[in-house]
C-alpha cells in the first residue's frame, strides 16, 4: 500500500462530507489566516496528486497539489494545517504514526478563515499514568480539565490544568495540588505546588529550605510550619500557596500573574456556595494523592485574610466527569468514534482525526480537520474542544498521549 493509500484509508469514511463553502460568519479579524505548509505525500502524476488532494479536501483538509518545484518527477500533496506551531506539530506527529513522511514546508496563508490554537494541558511531568477529568459549567460555556499523574504507593503528584470560557484566552497551570472554580465561573483558584529537592540524607540542608522558601515567595519560617511529607521512601516535603486568578476578556490571561494569596496552604481548594469566600483545605496526618483535607478554613480571595472555619457542607460541589486514562503501557485507541453537538456545530472524532461540521438549517456544510485525536468534551459553542492526542515529545517512560485542549479561533 503506498503512503498516499494510507492516508486515503485514513481520511475517507464515505458520504458524510459534502463539497461547498463554510458561510459561518468569522468571529475576529476577517481574512486569510496562517498556518504551516506540509507535505503529506508524493504522487506519481498529476492526475492521482489531484484526486488524493480531493479526497483531503471533502474530508476537511485544506489540501493542494503541485509539481515538485526541484524539478524532479512525481507531484506534491500539500496541506495547510491551519493554526499555531503546536498544532503543526501534533498533525505531523499524527501523519508520521499512520505511516507518511510529512515534510514542514514553512507557513502559509490558508484559503480560509478557520483557525485553531492548542493549550497543553500538562506541560510538565505526566509520570507513569494519571487521571483525566472535566467539569463544565451550567451553561457549559466553560469547562475546567485537568490531569492528574499518580506515582508508585500513591504517593502525591502535582497536578495541572486548562481553563477554558468562551470570549477568553484559556488559562493554563501546571504544578498544582488543587483547583476549584468559582460559583460563577469568573474566577479559577488554584493551590500551587512546591516541593523540596530529594535527597540522599535525612535532613532537609538549610540551603533548601530557603530555595524553597524564595519558590514559594513567603517567609521561610512560614514555609517551614507548613510543610507535609511527600514521600515515604525519601526524605521530601512540599508546600502550597493558594493563586486566584480573575477572568479578563482583554488580556492573555494564560500569561498574567496570577493574585498569590499570603498563606502556605493549599491542599484542597474549594469556594463556598455564594463564592465570596475561599476555602482552604490543610492536609491530612497521612498523605495520599487522592487524600482529603482535614480541615478547612475560609480566607477572603482577594487579600488573604482569615474568615472563620467550615466544613464541606458550606462549600460549592462538583461533578467531575472522567476520561480515559494516560497510561505508559496502555495507547488510548485513537480510532473510536465519538460525536456530539455544540451549538451550531457537530464535533465527530474518528480514525484518529477531530471534525467540525456546521449547519444551514437542516444541510450539513463542509468538515473542517481541527487536529489529532478523540474528543471528549466540548464547551457550549464549540469553541473549546477537550481532546487526547498522540504526543509528539513523549518521553519512553510517558504516556503516548497527552490531554489538550483546541480552541476555534475562526470558523
């Protein structure tokens, strides 16, 4: 089978698609828009380059042939990936697992308007598994991901998160032990996590302690009285400091400093009902990843200061949702099939690709490919998809796949 053949069997799924032009009004700046120019493959003549670049083309792709401008025979399959660097990246990963040799040919104005971005929602340590989970919003125009990596004897791990509402950039942390939203969803909270340097001794040096104290950014005496053990092998103990972050439609949000409030706690991170007080969770006498608080006590989320004690019954509950989980020695089988609606559009996952497709009423316009990978969950309009992909910057002892999380920045 060649490598054209290949992708052929892995784009064309039958009749679903329809030929024609995408009319959803663009939600940004009008106009073409940039994404990487690749090379998926190398047809014999001009004839087949055309129909493989056809048969891309009714599966969403935004796909071209031409000549090889070296001058040497056989003809060019192009596409136009339409979105960030790391998008490119996750699409010639994905093409060179289904057997091709993508060649990344430089950026490119795309015909279109539709554009993607991707967040990583973990860009640190993944371990050797972790658990994938989502809660969204009552009117599901936001939706808080997070994955959650597990060490031997369970013991804790930070964890990290995206999170994503529609008319904002999306927010993404890594090392953290907690993470609430708040009852309106305006706010994220967020229990950094620091911990100490394993070492070979019994003791922690007075060097790392104040390293951990200057990470932490609070007096190191502070530090010391807060610290818990995470770890029953070694010698090591980490710290929290509680973040809350205010939602800004106009700015970068995923860049911004986050407030730290002036308290080393924050193993669980929770809000009461009426989300005018934070509640902080101190850990319990034996840690565990999953381990509960054993107390809470209610801060105010602005400056910090002291509000009382409460207990779980004063606080706003969720229901997480759970996904499939990231596992070394277990692939998650990017060839299932999973579709949903959002809005006006439907968001299908199949042979490893995820499609949008918008609607005129009852006619079903055109796919549109916006990566890699199954989706799990989408926000009400579509904008945010939660997806795992296969990851390009695996490591042999990671995970093959990582949780993300795509954003429609034009349709």
């Amino acid at each position: 089978m060649t490598s054209a053949s290949i992708l052929v069997a892995a784009c064309s799924r039958g009749d679903r698609a329809r030929p024609g032009s995408d009319s959803v009004a663009a939600t940004g700046a009008a106009g073409a828009r940039t994404g990487a120019l690749v090379r998926v493959t190398l047809a014999a003549d001009s004839t087949g380059a055309a129909a493989f670049s056809d048969s891309l083309t009714r599966e969403g792709w935004d796909a071209e042939a031409a000549r090889r401008a070296t001058g040497d025979s056989g003809w060019a399959v192009r596409v136009i990936v339409p979105g960030d660097a790391e998008l490119a990246k996750l699409v010639e990963h994905a093409l060179r697992q289904s057997g091709l040799q993508p060649v990344f040919l430089g950026r490119r104005s795309s015909r279109g308007t539709f554009s993607v971005g991707v967040t990583p929602v973990n860009s640190g340590s993944h371990g050797m598994a972790a658990q994938v989970r989502w809660i969204l919003s009552d009117d599901r125009r936001a939706v808080l991901v997070v994955e959650d990596p597990r060490a031997v004897e369970n013991e804790p791990v930070p964890n990290a998160f995206v999170f994503a509402s529609e008319g904002n950039p999306p927010v993404q942390r890594d090392s953290v032990w907690d993470v609430a939203p708040s009852p309106d969803w305006r706010r994220v909270a967020y229990g950094r996590a620091y911990t100490t340097r394993a070492g070979e001794t019994d003791s922690i040096p007075p060097s790392e302690w104040h390293r951990l104290a200057g990470s932490v950014g609070l007096m190191e005496s502070t530090v010391r009285k807060s610290v818990f053990p995470t770890s029953g092998m070694v010698t090591a103990y980490g710290v929290a400091r509680p973040f809350v972050v205010n939602l800004n439609p106009a700015a970068d949000t995923s860049g911004a400093a986050a407030g730290g409030l002036p308290i080393a706690e924050g193993w669980r991170i929770a809000w009461t009902r009426d989300g005018s007080r934070l509640a902080i969770g101190a850990p319990p006498e034996v840690i565990a990843d999953d381990a509960r608080a054993s107390r809470w006590r209610l801060v105010d989320p602005v400056t910090g200061e002291a509000r009382g004690f409460t207990d779980t019954t004063a606080l706003a509950r969720h229901q997480w949702s759970q996904g499939p989980n990231l596992d070394v020695s277990t692939a998650v089988d990017m060839r299932q099939r999973r579709a949903f609606r959002a809005g006006d559009v439907d968001i299908e996952s199949e042979d490893g690709w995820i499609r949008v497709y918008g609607h005129d009423g009852a006619r079903v316009r055109a796919p549109h490919i916006v990566g890699p990978g199954i989706a799990l969950t989408a926000t009400a309009n579509g904008r945010f998809i939660v997806a795992i992909a296969p990851d390009p910057a695996t490591a042999s002892y990671e995970p093959p796949n990582a949780l993300i999380v795509y954003q429609i920045l034009q349709r």
